[in-house]
C-alpha cells in the first residue's frame, strides 16, 4: 500500500512540477537509468492508454528499481519513459504511448474473420423493404416475467405468464415471428461480436455513396419493453418512440410535406456511418451495427418494424433501411458506432524499447451509441488538427451524443469522410448544420420547413392528402 501511494504522489508531482527528484532540466538522450527487461504487465481492454499505463505500470516499476538502486536517476522517470518510447519530449512520449495502443488493437483488428446474416428464413432483401412477417405481424419477440406488462396489469388478469411469447393472452407471436426472434438473438449472442459481417443485401453491397446507411420505422408492434406506444391490449398501429420528424416525400415532380404531426405521427430514425478508412474498426464492422441497429436493438428488444411508407397516408415508396441518399428526408436520427476492445501485454525489451500487444483471441466487438460534435461552421478540420483535444472539449455536449448529424461532422473533422459525403447526407439529414433537434420537437418541426422552403422556394409547406380511388364493390 506504501509503494502504490508513493506512486501516486510522484505521478501527481510529474504531471504538474518538476521532474522526479530534482530541478535539473530532462536530458536529451535515450538512455533509460535503469532496466526494464523483467516488465510484463497484463493491461485490460479499457486501459489501454498512457494516463494508466505511466500510472498503474511504468512510474510503479520506476520507484521500486529506484530504491533498489539507491541512486538518482538524472531526468526521473520521464527520462526512462521517453528512452522506453524513444521521444525526448513527455508530450509526445504520451502519443507514442497512445499510439501504440491504437496499433495494438488494430492488430488485433485484423484476425476477425467474415459471415454472413444467419437469421434462418428471413428474407433480408423484404425485410429491408419494411415487409415480411417480422414487420408486418404484430406480437412480442421477447418479454420477461417481471416486464411492465405482467407487473403493472396485476398477475391475476392474465392467463399465461411466462417468457414464451407464442403463448401470451393478448398478441400471442406467430410461429415466423417467433423462430425469426430467436434467429436474431442467436446471431447477436453468437456472432455479431466476433465476426465481421458482409452486406445483408445487393443493394446495400453496392455500396452507399455518403457512406451512411439510415432506418425509419412507422410502427411498434411489441408491448412491455418500455419503448413505443404498444400496449398489451392496444397494439394496432402504434408508433414507436418519436424521436425525429419525416420532412416530406416525393414521387417525380410531385412533392408531399408532413408538417405537423396530423398525418405522420411519431417515428423514429437511426443511422450507421463510417469512415473511407478501410482500416477503421467502425467501418469494417459497418454491417454488424447495422445488424445492432436494425434487427437487434430496434425490432428484437423494442419492435420497431415497418417503413414509413407503409403508412397509406404517407405518399411513395422507401425502404425501411436504406443508403441515406434513397431515403426521404427527416430532421435528424440517432445514431451507432462499433469500437473494438482487446486485452493486452507491456513489455520492455533488451534494447529498452516499450512494446504493446494484443492478447490473441480477445478481441471483440462494442456496440455504443456514437459520439460526435455540435456542429460550428467555424471549425475547420485543418483547426481540429492542430488541437483536436482542445476543439473536441468546445464541441462536445449532451446534444452531440447518440446523433448522427454529429457523428458526420466529427468523422468530417477527423479527415475521415470529405465535404461530398457530408453535402450528400445533409441532403437528408436536414438538420445536419442545426445542433440541438435531439429533444426538441418544435425545433426538429422547424428544421424541416426551412428545408423545405429552401428546396422548394415556390411551394407551401403544407400538408397534401393522399386521395386513393376505390373502386366499389360490383
């Protein structure tokens, strides 16, 4: 307990004075005081970076072999850091450090190998469209004995109580829905995080110009998960958590708005972006989270299901997840990203050169809601360049996670898509350049009629109804 606390008393006192021991200035060679060879230190997935790694491994052995020693080391442990990352400056012997980890794990990257979508007898290219039993049935795909269901309607009032959802007193699941479930569950459970997976479908193979895919749902059509608007005695057309707002629809020269919410009610929007990077984990695994986002997250634990289009009242046609570019245009979405996490080994070799490795077999795949920046048009990638720390902390806030329109503009920031990726997707994103939309229904409401008037400077931005000629029953 000693050493560890005089380990955190000399990290406190390098991180903000002198260097260890004495005023003398830090030397410019690279020669370590002391020999490292014996290190070898096991780092967990999230631990990986320099704070810890100086903290909790470097500046520790750096004390012991210290007193061991009895003498002084001219420089302290910084000078044994930047010799062990061959760096004469403690700023850039932090980035080796970083550096390291990141290539580490890149590496670890690379032995993730490829399957497809093994969701039994789903039709992905239908199910993409918004069709297919998935999203046209109405049930539950899973439910707990202590769901909000069971507990808040009182256990005497039902029948069955139980996790078989084929055998519950209201919407009891079809056999489709049910096995498609269970098929979606698996894959997450077995696969989704240690294998990357190919395109589901043709068109999505093909690839999507922006680099972004983006899905819509009309409908919720599972109760007692706490999400959307089903209930387990009114599940018929209810929406799903409103968190964006559909702009309008075209069909060639004709152009429907939905101001207000008179015909397009709540839906909600998500989207999956990634980098040009070939070597980014996010875009490697582009289609496990599409996978997360689409089967797992929204229509597995929520039942969100359906294209807005779907609805009748809503004019043309678009599928349900789709490239960004060939969907209808919505104030924002939320959004998803993958970070890849792996454990691994320090150590110091014979040459006194820090070393980093993965633990083979322990990567794996993250899913998280992703983290962006508040848009300011202000912000050049050239400025985040030259202090992305800085400019990350002005642009970061409570607004600028789980957003798609923020995840866009810091991968714009990062150099990792370009001004043509970022105009083809606020095309739309319409709300790309407006922060602030996630919890404001007015704002999203206004965004989408400016939009509108700028696109369509000679047209109200007034609601169109749908008329269908129904020919009477002869």
């Amino acid at each position: 307990m000693m050493l560890r606390n005089t380990a955190l008393a000399v990290f406190l006192t390098l991180s903000t004075t002198a260097p260890l021991g004495a005023s003398d200035p830090i030397p410019d060679g690279k020669t370590a005081c002391y020999d490292y060879s014996d290190l070898n230190i096991d780092v967990a997935p999230k631990e990986c970076n320099w704070r810890h790694i100086v903290k909790h491994i470097l500046l520790p052995a750096y004390i012991e072999k210290n007193a061991e020693a009895g003498t002084r080391c001219r420089g302290g442990v910084w000078n044994d850091i930047m010799a062990m990352t061959g760096t004469t400056e403690r700023e850039d012997a932090r980035d080796a450090i970083d550096a390291f980890c990141a290539s580490a794990l890149e590496e670890a990257s690379d032995d993730l190998g490829t399957q497809g979508w093994d969701v039994g007898n789903v039709d992905l290219e239908e199910y993409f469209q918004g069709e297919g039993a998935l999203n046209m049935q109405t049930g539950n795909f899973q439910q707990s004995v202590d769901s909000r269901t069971f507990t808040r309607g009182g256990f005497e009032s039902f029948n069955y109580i139980g996790t078989d959802t084929r055998l519950n007193d209201h919407y009891p699941t079809r056999p489709e829905s049910y096995e498609g479930g269970e098929a979606v569950r698996k894959l997450y459970e077995d696969g989704a995080t240690n294998k990357y997976f190919d395109a589901p479908t043709q068109q999505l193979d093909a690839g999507c110009a922006p680099n972004t895919v983006l899905c819509c749902w009309g409908r919720d059509r599972q109760y007692g998960d706490g999400d959307g608007n089903c209930r387990f005695q009114d599940c018929v057309n209810q929406n799903p958590g409103d968190n964006s707002d559909l702009c309008w629809t075209e069909i060639e020269d004709d152009v429907f708005p939905y101001p207000g919410g008179n015909i397009e009610q709540d839906i909600h929007c998500h989207g999956v972006s990634w980098s040009d990077d070939i070597n980014d984990i996010n875009t490697k695994s582009k289609w496990n989270s599409l996978f997360y986002v689409s089967m797992y997250d929204h229509m597995y634990k929520r039942g969100y299901v359906e294209s807005l289009t779907n609805d009748p009242k809503i004019a043309g046609s678009q599928p349900m997840c789709g490239c960004i570019e060939d969907m209808a245009p919505v104030a924002r979405a939320d959004c998803n990203e993958v970070v890849g996490r792996a454990s691994y080994t320090v150590t110091v070799d014979d040459n006194s050169a820090l070393t980093i490795n993965p633990v083979p077999d322990t990567f794996q795949l993250e899913f998280q809601s992703c983290e962006g920046f508040d848009f300011d048009p202000d912000v050049t990638p050239e400025e985040f360049a030259e202090d992305p720390a800085g400019v990350a902390k002005s642009l970061t806030s409570s607004n600028s996670n789980n957003d798609l329109a923020a995840y866009v503009f810091r991968q714009f920031l990062e150099g990792k898509i370009n001004d043509g990726h970022v105009d083809a997707i606020a095309e739309t994103l319409v709300g790309y350049r407006t922060p602030g939309l996630k919890n404001n229904d007015n704002a999203r409401a206004d965004a989408c009629a400016t939009a509108f008037e700028e696109r369509f400077p000679d047209r109200e931005y007034e609601e169109t109804v749908l008329v269908e000629e129904v020919e009477a029953d002869l």
